[in-house]
C-alpha cells in the first residue's frame, strides 16, 4: 500500500517490571511471551477465567527484564485493574507510562535517518508489516515531519477505514467482554496453542480441539449501498426472520466504491456470499448484504 504513518500516541502504555514479572505476564496472556523483544512486539489477548476478553495489547521487551504493553485508550482504567487482581505474592509492579513518550506507526516505507534516537519495534498493526516508532513526548512534532517526507500522514478517520477495510477488530468495537478471541479472527496473530498455561486456557483449548465457534468476525458488503452502522441487527433473508448477528464497525470504502462493515455472524449462517438483512429494528427497512472474507 501507500507509504503511511499514524499517531498512535493516544494508546495507554504500562510497564509491567519486577523479578516475578515475567513468569507472571506470561500467564495473564495468550501469547508466548519469549517472542517480545525490544525490536518486534507481541501481539496478544488478556482474558478472564472463562475466556473471555479482558484487554488486547501489544508487548515490547524492555532492558533488565521489564516489559511495556500498549493497548487502545479504552482500556486505561480496566486493563491495569484486570492486571493487578492476579498479582498474589508476585514481585510484580505496574506503571501506567502514557505520558512520557509518544508512538508513531510506519507502514510501507523505512524509517527516516533522522529519527537515530527513537525506539523502533517492528508491529503487525493494520494488516501490513510496519514499524512503530517511540520518541521522547518533547521530540513528537519534529519527528511527525520527518515522517512526513517519507508517508501520508492518516489522521484517526483515515486509519479507522483502513482498520475496517483490513478486517482488524478494535477494543470497544469488535473487541468487548463478551467476546472470544477466537471469535475475532484473533488465532493466527495473537495465541500460542503451545506455551504454558494462562487464565482462559482452558476454553480456548476446548475451541482449538472443535474446531468451532458459535460465531465469527466476517466482512459484510451493502448490495444496494444504502449505509450500514453500527449495531444493525442481522437477520436471516429467507425463511421465517432469525437474528444471526450484528455489525460492529462500518463505513463507506471510496477504494472499493461500497458500503462495507465488520460484524459478527452466528455458525450456519456466516459462509462465504450467505445473503443477510441488517436493520436497527425490526420492523426498518432492511439493508441486503453478502458476507464477504476479510481483509476486503
């Protein structure tokens, strides 16, 4: 794709550091956690006991065996308390550290000489292999127009459309607690079905045996291009109505000339081309929409 970098400054950072805090963070989330270094983060789940969401972060290894996690501004207040409820005898301490520096993320090109004193950790963040860029709070508008000689800068409309277009769940969004990680498409990039355990193994292990979900993050197109939103109900298009969804995230696509929306379709109904209503109340006006496979 073109060139492009993000502010990504506004995500809350913590520092998890201590002599216990990696036996401990490797069993809060659903990654291994040896796979975080201080040059390509971890994406990864932090669930509840019954394997449902509790946070979603990205890992960054530190010097002296400390670690920083980022996760979506959201998260500020429940991600630190959902951390800190496990800590039982563990040397363990956690630092909120939003403030001190700020994140940029570059996709599609290098990172500028310039920017020699900045941190760079490679992240998978848009569906495209990027870099994110840490940089001193004080240095952000300098570095910002360094990065600008090299990318587009996409502003939070820009970098939400190319999130949905990539088929990437958000925290608040696709992303809640009452969601599997499973559920969002999340497997492949952010559990390891190998490491030790962790709080909510068990049913994630339980769903890896199956085979199955009862439902499943998909792509959604409008095939008359009247607008899709969020929260749309999904209803079966023959038969006897059934609810079988409900979207999450839409937009409309200039790149692809649709309306286009993430939601999640229950098992039978979410193959490939199935055909859906999506209407706020039952008795709206229907919106006809195909599931498609992500990324769009």
């Amino acid at each position: 794709m073109t060139p492009a970098f993000f502010d990504l400054s506004g995500r809350v950072r913590l520092r998890v550091k201590g002599a216990d805090c990696f036996r401990y963070l490797n069993g809060q989330i659903t990654n291994d956690l040896r796979k975080a270094t201080a040059t390509t983060a971890l994406q990864a789940s932090v669930l509840n006991a019954k394997g449902k969401l509790s946070g979603h972060v990205f890992v960054v290894a530190e010097e002296g065996g400390a670690f920083l996690l980022d996760a979506d501004a959201e998260q500020r207040e429940t991600l630190p308390a959902r951390l800190e409820r496990y800590i039982i005898a563990d040397d363990v301490e956690i630092e909120e550290v939003t403030g001190q520096c700020s994140v940029f993320h570059l996709i599609g090109a290098a990172v500028p000489d310039g920017l020699e004193s900045a941190k760079k950790v490679m992240a998978n963040r848009f569906g495209h292999p990027g870099h994110d860029v840490w940089i001193e709070a004080n240095a952000a508008p300098a570095a910002q127009q360094q990065l600008s000689a090299v990318a587009a800068f996409f502003d939070g409309s820009s970098a939400e459309l190319l999130r949905i277009e990539m088929g990437i769940p958000r925290w608040g969004a696709e992303l809640t607690d009452e969601i599997i990680p499973v559920e969002a498409n999340l497997e492949d990039v952010a559990i390891d079905y190998g490491k030790g355990c962790y709080i909510g193994q068990e049913l994630i292990s339980r769903m890896k045996m199956s085979g199955q979900t009862n439902k499943r993050l998909r792509g959604l197109i409008s095939e008359s291009g009247a607008p899709l939103a969020p929260k749309m109900r999904l209803w079966t298009h023959d038969g006897p109505p059934k609810d079988v969804g409900w979207i999450t995230s839409a937009a409309q696509s200039a790149r692809l000339g649709k309306q286009i929306a993430l939601g999640y379709v229950k098992r039978g109904f979410n193959d490939d081309g199935s055909q859906l209503l999506a209407r706020l109340e039952i008795d709206s006006e229907p919106v006809r929409t195909t599931v498609v496979p992500l990324p769009f």
